[in-house]
C-alpha cells in the first residue's frame, strides 16, 4: 500500500483518511461490528477480491483495528472482531449512514442502525466534551493546536 506523508499539511483528517478513506474499510468495520465476522462471509457480504480483503484485513489488524482470532483448527480459520479502535470511529460511521441514507437512498436505507433499547434510528451528533451541550456547525470554531507545523 502507498504510504504517504504530510510534511506540510498536518492534518488528523488526512490522517485518519490513510486508514480508513478507503472505499472496503468502512464496510469492512461495519460488517465484524455487526454481523460477519469470518473471512468467508465478508468476502461474499461485501463481493470484495479475495486478495483484496486479505491485504485490508492485515492492514486493519496492523493498525489495531481489528483482531484475528482462532476459532476452528485443522484447517485453521479465524475470526476478526473489531477492538476498541475501530467502536471508537462508529460515530463516524453512524454520521456516514445517516448522511447516505438522506441524500443517496431515494427508495429507503439499505440498513437499518437501531437502538435496542427502544428500536429508535441512531443518529450521529456533535457535543461540547466539557460543558455537554448539543453543538450545530454554527456553534463551533477551529483554530491551531499545539500539533499544527504551519499557520492554519
């Protein structure tokens, strides 16, 4: 895989985008969250090259997203479950359906994503981590932090 780097734009969004901008990623983290979790059944699920889903599922545990697990012997197969690094993008994730759902799904999702509590929708939001408040794009501002190379 191409690695590149980002001399002159430090930028966590360009960042994270070489783990997981690319196109099977997502869908990959989405099928061991909540339904296939075996090599077979994603590479039927997802209709990805066998090749391909070999070189993502390596990257995905190299990077700790994802961990093999043993689960039959002779012949050995594994599973791959999603670690606490790959939960941690799910609102992500959610904001990703929710977003295609609205602008990309004219006959209805695809997939539904539930609260089992009471069978509510998820839906992704933005909160303040210090004060709790539901935040909108207008209640927010970026400026430089103390990782930023160059004058943002």
């Amino acid at each position: 895989m191409l690695e590149r780097t980002y001399d002159t734009q430090t930028c966590s969004i360009a960042r994270a985008l070489e783990i997981v901008g690319e196109r099977w990623t997502p869908l990959i983290l989405r099928d061991t969250t909540f339904s296939a979790r075996h090599f077979e059944d994603l590479q039927h699920r997802l209709g990805i090259a066998r090749n391909v889903l070999t070189e993502r599922l390596q990257r995905l545990c190299d990077e700790g997203m994802l961990e093999r697990r043993l689960y039959q012997e002779r012949p050995d197969r594994y599973e791959y479950a999603a670690t606490e690094k790959a939960r941690e993008l799910w609102p992500a994730l959610c904001a990703l359906i929710n977003w295609g759902d609205k602008y990309y799904a004219p006959n209805g999702p695809p997939r539904l994503v539930l609260h089992r509590g009471c069978g509510g929708n998820v839906i992704a939001k933005l909160g303040c981590d210090s004060c709790r408040t539901d935040l909108t794009l207008k209640d927010i501002e970026s400026r430089p932090g103390p990782g930023a190379k160059f004058p943002m």
